[in-house]
C-alpha cells in the first residue's frame, strides 16, 4: 500500500530551468500550468508513505515505476490487492477505533448510535501475496496473544513493528500487541455482536494517478479500461496557473464472507481450509494479470497529443550547446542546452568550444541564471579507475570562485551529502532513481548498501524511511571520507522527520568482497548493488561475467524468503523492458545457489552511451529450491 505524506525538502525549481532528475535546462519559455505540475510531481513522490508496511507494494512497483517516468502522470495512491481477516463493520475509517463498553453507555445516554462514530474496524494476516499455508493462515486459534503457538502474521505480510508516526490510541490500548499488531480480543465486547464475528476479505488493486492534462488523463483511461472495468476520473479542474487531473482504476475482484458462526463463535470451514486458500489465490493471480496487461498498455502508449507538449524537454538532448541571439557585430557565445547541478556547482560534462574569455562568459550566463550556482566547472576528461572519478586534472574551473578541493553539500529531499567532484562519482541524475528505492523500503527492515559511493543512497534510506539499520560500503576512502562528514551531517539536520536517522546508519570503508563474507547470513531485507561499469567487459556484447561474483557474494546475506535485491546492470536498447540477459544471469546464480526468484520490476536508470542503459533489475528470493525424489 502507497499512501503519501509531505515531505519538506524539496528541491527548488529556480526561474528559467526546469528539472529532469537533477540535470538543468535552459527553458524560460516554458508555460507556468507545466511548471506548476512539474512541481507538484517533485513534491508527492517526495512524501512519506503513510501506510502500514511503509512502501509501495511489490506488485505495485512496476505500475507505479512505469507511470511515475513518464512526464504526464505521477501516483498518488496504490495497492496491489490484498487479503485479511477483521472484524468489526469493516470501514476503513473506524480502523483500531475500538469501542468501549463506557463509549456504548455514553452513546445511549447522548441517543446517538453507533453508525455515527462508534464503528470499529480491526484487520489481522494482511497479506499482498497468495496465501502459502492454508492450515496456518486459517488457524484462528493462534490469533490470541495466549496461545502457546500465538502467530499474528499466520504467514501474511510480516508485522512491522508501529512506526514512530503512527500515534494512535491503538498503541496504548490493551488491544494491540507491543509491536501494535490488533489483537483478537472481544472479551470487552460480549455484548456487540459485531465484535464477535471474523471476515475475510480480499481487497483487489486501486490505483490513483494524477495527471497534466485532460487529454493525458484520457489516455491512461483508455490504456487501463482494457484490463480493468473500474475506471474514471475522480477530481476534475483546470486553470491557466494550474490544473489537476485525478483518475481512478480499481479491479473487480472483491471477496467479503463470514468465517465464525454468529451465534457461537465457531469456525464455519473447518477442514476446508484449501478450499479458502484458493478462493484467495485465483483472485490474486488474476489481480496480477490484470496489472501485467496494464503495465504493458502504459509502455505501448503513444508520446502525448497537447498542442503545449512541445515546449517540454524530454529525455536527454543529444545537443550540448546552442547559439544565443546577438546583435550584428558581437561575439556570439554558444549555451549549454544542459547540464548537471551538483550543490553550487554546475557540471558541463564537455569542455565548451572557444577561448577562456568566451568560456568564462557561457558560466557566468548559467550562473545568472541561478543565483544557487557559484561555480561552474567542465569536464576535460572520462571517469578512470575502480572510483569511477575525473581525477584530478578531471575538472576544470570555467567561471565562478577557483575552488581547491573541488567539493560542495548536494541536497535532495532535505538530506545533504558532501561530494568531492575530483575524487569520488555521484551523479545528480539518479535523484530519482533514489526516491524510486526509497518508496520500496518497509519499516523495520536491516538494508545493505554496496558500492554507495558518497552515501547519499544510504542517508536517503535513514533520513526518509523506518528502516531498522542501515549498513553502507565503499571501497573509496575519499567518497568514504565525504559519507562520513554527510552522516554527521544528517544528526544535525533538522528537516529529517526520521529520529534517529544518523545512528541507523553504519559506514563501512572497504573492498564489498573482503567484506560480505564477514556479515550475517539470511538477515537482509533489502540489497542495493549499483555497482561501477567494467569498460567492455559489461552490456550486451560484453565478455565479462555480468558482476557474477558480487552476485554469489551477496545473494547468502538475503532473506531466503522475501529478501529483495536492486541489481543494477548495463543493457543495449533493443533489451529493454524484459532485458532477460539480465534476468537469466541473476536466476542462474540463485539456482546453483538452491533459490527460487522472482523479478519483480526493470527499471530505466539512465543512459550511459548512445543506445546503452543503466538499468536496475528488481528482483527478490522466493524461497529454498525444493529437490524432487
């Protein structure tokens, strides 16, 4: 489930440039309506996701993924669909709203009723997945916290333990259990019917896109009505400051049955707990069809038809520079269409064209441009060494303070890090691919960070999730040096809502493989592998071995069931969505290694030569291969 919060730090879009990721255009022109939607785009996949597990669901990334990368649309709420029990009237409004005996007393006295507020709702075993163990998850005798084989989840969705923002009367109720999952308890209740019965009940996908306009709007309604008949647009209004666009999709494949005996409490399928099983599982498998064919009917949509579209920038411009209007008898300069922002530094990733005084004039104009920028810096050479660095001499100063060391505090989100441009890589393009990681992180959950470079992946991670712990390691002691000083950094960063953040996060100097063997077995939930490009040795025609030995290194430290892993990769175009090259390299070193896996989302991370993508396979384990006789 993805229900988002406001998060206040946001980067701002200053006059005249717009933001693709963190690389900056030159677009004055560009209407004020776009501006503003751009804007609030950037502003809600920066909130905090509100829901119990505290992250998209895994069968809802790809959805999401696809949506949120194109330029018309972004998500605002999703589920995946999911099965539970509870009791209660089962509004969702009334959830752990728990009445008491004094509460009914008072109702009576005031002549009120309960369908003014005194409602109440409770969920027990939510699950987003099918249904493994049907003995288990039917077994409502293990539902009572007394019982000596007491399981809340009953194979479910893992009980997360209660965030620091949920502050509800729940927590203090003697209804909860202390990591505050419901508990099965209506000793309180013996005369409200309603708090005797137990429900099942499987909930099927919703999905809430906002988009930039009608026609993009109508679009996404056409390519999801294929798969799915519940579809509309909910909030309607258009201005020339603003617009806002809402469409709804929702499947169809609901399930709401009493499982207890209204008079005496039992269990009404005893023995045919298989059969509820598969109840629930076909809906799932459906559900998920259903979703499949609407990710596909997203990625098959044409490019949108506004008569405005054209002033928008799209992808990355295979231009560097333009000419800019002069009168008869100047010099005329030429303009960097684009260019990279990192902290006050503008990065031009060639060296522009022309003597140092015109040079220094093509700063100065990106300067002036953002009063934020006081550097501006090109690029003379490629990125050498296991660093994946410019160097030393990679740098050179064109206009603006003549910095030594080369080193500025980047900002994404409210968390900041501190970058050495000469001597560590970071690259401002992969904000979002950031944000997209930082959606997908439950609460409570122990995550691992290889190759993480100056921190920021990891400081995201602590500053804008609840996850457990967070571990980084980089074999750099320079982008060590800089996550460090960003660590300290985020303690005292006021704008992090996540207390705790900088103890949750560990700093590990080192070679991945000499270390990896030294941690924990089975206790990961999460992997984030971007490792460095190996020159030739990597993509489609590649002869090396795909990173295998990172792979066997850290495949041993997942979960064995339900540990997730962000592999990134490097695929030609033709590749691309499925890049099953990808998805045979990984699913063979998990099998001679006895695991199931499943892929669960390819995404688009950025382009790293003409036809070449950086890409990052989503994918988690499953379980232990069972051997057959």
């Amino acid at each position: 489930m993805e229900i988002m919060e406001v998060d206040a730090g946001i980067i701002n879009d200053a006059a005249g440039l717009s933001l693709v990721g963190n690389e900056r255009t030159l677009d004055p022109k560009k209407p004020q309506l776009f501006k503003s939607f751009e804007a609030k785009k950037e502003n809600c996949l920066g909130k905090r996701d509100k829901s119990n597990a505290g992250r998209i669901d895994p069968k809802a990334v790809d959805i999401c993924s696809v949506l949120n990368e194109r330029d018309d649309y972004y998500t605002t709420s999703s589920c995946a669909g999911r099965c539970f029990l509870y009791r209660g009237d089962g509004i969702k409004s009334h959830h752990k709203y728990i009445p008491s005996n004094q509460d009914h007393a008072a109702a009576a006295d005031n002549d009120e009723k309960e369908s003014q507020g005194l409602g109440f709702f409770q969920r027990y075993r939510v699950n987003h997945d099918v249904i493994r163990d049907a003995q288990r998850y039917f077994n409502i005798a293990t539902l009572d916290p007394s019982h000596e084989q007491y399981d809340p989840s009953g194979g479910g969705d893992p009980v997360r333990t209660i965030g620091q923002f949920d502050h509800k009367k729940a927590l203090s109720s003697n209804k909860t259990t202390p990591d505050g999952h419901a508990i099965l308890d209506a000793s309180s209740e013996q005369n409200n019917e309603t708090a005797r019965q137990l429900w099942l009940r499987f909930e099927p996908f919703i999905l809430h896109v906002a988009c930039r306009t009608m026609n993009a709007a109508g679009a996404l309604m056409a390519a999801a009505r294929p798969a799915f008949k519940n579809v509309g647009l909910t909030a309607f209004s258009s201005s020339s400051q603003s617009s806002k666009f809402i469409v709804a999709i929702w499947g169809d494949e609901g399930l709401d049955m009493p499982l207890l005996n209204f008079s005496n409490g039992t269990f009404l399928f005893s023995g045919q707990e298989v059969w509820l099983q598969e109840l629930v599982n076909e809906r799932h498998l459906r559900n998920w069809e259903k979703i499949a064919r609407f990710v596909q009917h997203v990625r098959d949509m044409p490019p949108p038809t506004d008569a405005d579209d054209d002033t928008l920038t799209h992808g990355w411009s295979t231009h560097a520079y333009e000419s800019s209007d002069v009168a008869e008898g100047e010099t005329k300069n030429k303009k960097p269409r684009k260019f990279d922002v990192v902290g006050d530094v503008a990065i031009l990733n060639t060296m522009p064209p022309g003597t140092p005084e015109e040079r220094e004039q093509i700063g100065k104009q990106i300067m002036s441009q953002n009063k934020a920028i006081r550097v501006c810096v090109a690029r003379v050479s490629s990125l050498i060494g296991t660093e994946r660095s410019p160097g030393e001499e990679g740098m050179t100063i064109i206009a603006g303070a003549q910095r030594n060391p080369l080193i500025s505090t980047h900002v994404e989100y409210g968390i900041k890090c501190v970058v050495d441009l000469n001597h560590a890589f970071f690259s401002p393009r992969m904000g979002p691919e950031r944000l997209r990681i930082c959606q997908q992180v439950a609460r409570g959950e122990d995550v691992l960070v290889l190759f993480s470079g100056v921190g920021m992946d990891a400081m995201q991670i602590a500053g804008r999730t609840e996850a457990s712990s967070i571990m980084a390691i980089e074999l750099n002691p320079m982008a060590a040096e800089c996550a460090r000083r960003g660590q300290r950094m985020l303690q005292r960063n006021k704008s992090v809502k996540c207390v705790g953040a900088a103890d949750r996060l560990q700093i590990v100097e080192g070679d991945v493989l000499e270390i990896l063997p030294t941690l924990p077995k089975k206790h990961y939930d999460r992997i984030l592998a971007p490792r460095p490009k190996e020159g030739n040795l990597d993509g489609d025609l590649g002869k090396g071995d795909g990173g295998t030995v990172f792979l066997e290194a850290l495949i041993p430290l997942l979960k064995e069931v339900g540990g997730e892993c962000h592999w990134y990769d490097f695929a030609a175009d033709h590749e691309l969505p499925d890049c099953e090259r990808t998805r045979k390299g990984i699913a063979g070193v998990c099998e001679r290694m006895g695991f199931n896996m499943e892929v669960i989302h390819v995404a688009r991370v950025g382009s790293i030569a003409k036809r070449q993508i950086r890409i990052c396979m989503d994918f988690r384990l499953t379980g232990r291969i069972i051997q057959s006789n």
